[in-house]
C-alpha cells in the first residue's frame, strides 16, 4: 500500500498544522512559518474553522484569514494541498451557526465561509471534525450507547458533501476523530450509493496514544485510507520540555488548562522515559517522537504544529532521522509497560 496522495496529487509526509495563528502567532508569524515549510518541501497545510485553539468567538476564523491573507499576498495558492475542516456540534460552539450540525444547510454556509476566508476558490480536502453523533473522541475511555441520540444520516452527510464536489467548492473530503465504525459506515454507504468515498482520517497518533493501531490501521491498509496524524508530539510531552514538573513560560501547557488528556500520571511517566530514550541514543526527544509516527506505513502524512521558524525546523528534521533497531526496542518497551496513557 501506497498511501501518498489527496486527489492524486502527492502530499509532503509532514502537514504543516496551524491551530497555533491568531493565539499564540501572529499574521506575520503564520505567514513566516508557510513560506518556511513550502521552502524545505512541505506542500500540506491543515486548518479548522473553529481554529485557532483554545477556541473563542472573537477569535474563531482568524487561522483561515491568515492563510486567505498569505494566498492573496503571494499567488502560491497552487503550492498548497489545502486542508480544512468543518466544526461538528458542542455546547461551547452555540456562536457558529447557532450550533454546528452536519445537516446539508450548515455545511454549505461552512464551506462557504471557508472559502472567503480562505481567500480560494476551492478547498482540496475538506475534514469533519468529529462524528455529529454521540462517540468516543478526545480522550474519553469507555462508551455508553444513547440508542436514542439524533444526527444528520450519512448518506446525507455524503451526499451534501458531493454537492460541494461537483460545484468545484472542495475537491474531497476526510473524516476526523472518528471510530472504525464510523470510517466504515462512509466508505460502504458511499460505495453502496455510488457516492464520493472519504480519503483520509485525521485521528490522534503518538507515542502516547497509539490506539489508531487497534482498529482503524487495518481499515487503512485493507481499505487504502490514510491517516493524517495529529498531536505527534502530544501537545509538546513528548519533546522533553515538561520533565520534572516543568512549565516552561510561553508553552500550550502552562497557558491552556483545557488539555487534560494529556495531564495523567501515567502519561508524564512515559512521556519522561521516552525523552530518556532518545537522549540515550543521541536523538533529540522531538525528533524520535516524530520520526516514529513518519515511519508509520499506514500514514498519509504526520500534522506538526510549531509557535517558533526554530521548532518547525527541528520538527522537519524528523524526516532525515531512521530509528535503530534498539532504539525501536526501546520503543516497544515502554509501550508495552504504559500502552496508550493519553487516547
């Protein structure tokens, strides 16, 4: 299996990641980073309409604009395999659309107000963010089934997005933390109604959360739908920063409390051991976190963020790095003894 594509056109195996532009980075900054990531080969970036994160509403859409600016700025729009997702329905996003649904009326205004945001007339991958039904995501363990929970059906999901298609607004689109069944359901309702298929699964993957492994991988290699991965780094654990207790001033955990997937025992525990490993082996932390999830075969392509040009070109050295055989022990190891502290 080959999965190196969106719409046939190859994307680079690092995805420039954006959460970070109208938060912590400035327009200035975020138009610093794409022509840093475009100049050492990167031609992927991913944005959200509820971006930046932690999400507000005078902030929500500022990431989009950003990127829009920088299109009109410098004519490279046909450089950029471009990557944005629609919000699905929480409590906290009553200001989009008097509370985002995947009905066919919310995500035509969406994609259309991506779209002038974006400053493009089309979208070459368009994601949703998370299932608009009841279902595990962002950390929740266990599942408690609500037979009588009510969502936009599928197909109808489908069907509207197909409608998007064929007015050239997106060119595909992708799911995002969404379960094996979900990702099934789309592929066999589509090909059962001669429907546009998904191409992608943006999902969490690290070292600290492999779950992807347990069912989705297979549906990757068997169904030849890849995964984009998101929080490689697991919001910044497992570049080594935090050891000790550390907060260091400026960083997404010392000034967002809304992370706490990631604040577990556990989940400080190996992300510690695993900074270990790598220094043990002369790696930096950053790099063998990343170069683990770039070596992955069933990967589309790896999504970095970065507040600083310094971050992001460490964060791109990851691709020069192999791990060693004992290096991949090591790895394991730690795996087996503390598996997947941080879903």
């Amino acid at each position: 299996m080959s999965l190196t594509a969106i719409n046939g056109r190859a994307v680079s195996r690092i995805c420039l990641g954006t959460m970070t532009w109208g938060q912590q980075n400035s327009e200035q900054e975020a138009h610093e980073q794409i022509d840093f990531a475009l100049d050492h080969g990167i031609n992927f970036i991913d944005a959200a309409e509820m971006y930046p994160v932690p999400p507000k509403e005078e902030t929500q859409g500022l990431t989009e604009e950003y990127m829009g600016s920088w299109f009109a700025k410098s004519g490279r729009r046909d450089d950029v395999v471009l990557a944005t997702k629609a919000t699905g329905p929480r409590e906290e996003f009553h200001y989009l659309r008097g509370g985002p649904k995947y009905t066919r009326e919310h995500l035509l205004e969406a994609v259309d107000n991506s779209l002038r945001r974006l400053q493009t007339d089309t979208i070459d991958l368009y994601q949703l963010h998370w299932p608009e039904r009841p279902a595990n995501c962002f950390g929740r363990r266990g599942y408690s089934h609500q037979p009588n929970a009510q969502w936009t059906p599928i197909e109808d999901v489908i069907r509207t997005l197909e409608i998007c298609i064929r007015a050239g607004k997106i060119r595909s689109y992708g799911l995002s933390n969404e379960t094996p069944w979900g990702v099934m359901t789309f592929l066999q309702t589509a090909r059962r109604e001669g429907l546009p298929s998904p191409q992608s699964i943006q999902n969490p993957y690290s070292l600290l959360n492999r779950t992807y492994e347990i069912g989705l991988a297979e549906i990757s290699h068997q169904e030849d739908i890849g995964l984009l991965a998101y929080s490689p780094l697991a919001m910044g654990l497992l570049t080594g920063k935090y050891r000790g207790g550390a907060r260091p001033e400026g960083s997404r955990l010392s000034l967002f409390k809304r992370f706490a997937r990631y604040g577990s025992a556990p989940t400080w525990e190996a992300a510690g051991r695993y900074a270990a490993l790598a220094e043990e082996h002369g790696l930096s932390p950053t790099q063998m976190a990343l170069a683990f999830v770039n070596s992955r075969p069933f990967l589309l392509a790896n999504i970095i963020g970065a507040t600083r040009i310094d971050q992001l070109a460490e964060n791109l050295g990851s691709l020069e790095i192999a791990l060693s055989d004992a290096v991949k022990a090591g790895i394991k190891a730690i795996h087996q003894e503390i598996p997947d502290p941080a879903p």
